[in-house]
C-alpha cells in the first residue's frame, strides 16, 4: 500500500485504483448489510 502511494501515477493508475476499490467497497456495503441483518 505504501509503496503504490508513493508511485507516480500513471495513465492505469486511476483505473487501478478504482478496479481494486470498487470491490472492496461492495464487500464493505455487504458486510454492514449483513452486520444490520443480524441485529435485527
């Protein structure tokens, strides 16, 4: 992670960012789903 933040960014680099976060922001948005799921 450090060292990606430290990197210039490239023409891919947005694009990289956005291909890995959008997938650990729809895990994130399941999880507390889920999270509100069991407290129900």
């Amino acid at each position: 992670m450090a060292e990606w933040s430290k990197a210039p960014d490239s023409s891919s680099g947005p694009l990289t960012r956005a291909w890995v976060q959008i997938p650990l922001l729809t895990f994130y948005v399941d999880l507390c789903v889920a999270i509100e799921l069991v407290k129900l």
